[in-house]
C-alpha cells in the first residue's frame, strides 16, 4: 500500500487559498484519508496512486471545496471508488 501521509496536502501547497490555505489543506488531507479507507485492502498501488491524483487534480483549487458538505464529499468519494473501473477502464494496468 501506499504510505499517505507522502500524498496529504500542507498549506504550502495550498497557496491558491491564501489566508484559508490550513483549513483547505485539512479538507483535502480528510478526502484522501476517507479514499484511502474505502477502498479494499488488495488494490492495485498504482490505481489508488490514480484515484488520489485525482482527487488533487479535482479539488486542489477548487472553489467549493471549503464551502461543501463534509456528506457530499464523502458522496464524493464514493461514487469515485465505485465507478473508477467502469470511467478509467485500463487504469489499474502499468
């Protein structure tokens, strides 16, 4: 598996928010937390590498990330897990 504190955001990573850089830093940090506590235990490394990446890539600067319910990223994020395979055919594959 894929050690996750190498992937969690630090405010210095956050500057797009500026003065809320902590506090986005600490909400994508909780997204990736809850990815990585959804999926099974066997997936591939190199597909939840994908999935996370993608959830940085979504939400890194994204607007409503601070302003949307804690439910509907978890939403979020499961709907991620869940269609992965069907939306990123070939991605668990090297």
């Amino acid at each position: 598996m894929i050690d996750i504190h190498v992937v969690l955001a630090t405010p210095a990573d956050m500057e797009f928010w500026e003065d809320l850089a902590e506090e986005a830093a600490d909400r994508l940090n909780e997204l990736l937390h809850y990815l990585y506590a959804q999926v099974d235990e066997d997936i591939d490394t190199h597909q939840l590498e994908l999935m996370m990446q993608h959830i940085w890539e979504t939400w890194h600067q994204d607007q409503y990330l601070l302003d949307i319910d804690e439910q509907e990223l978890y939403d979020w994020v499961d709907q991620l897990v869940a269609t992965w395979d069907d939306e990123h055919p070939g991605a668990h594959l090297d």
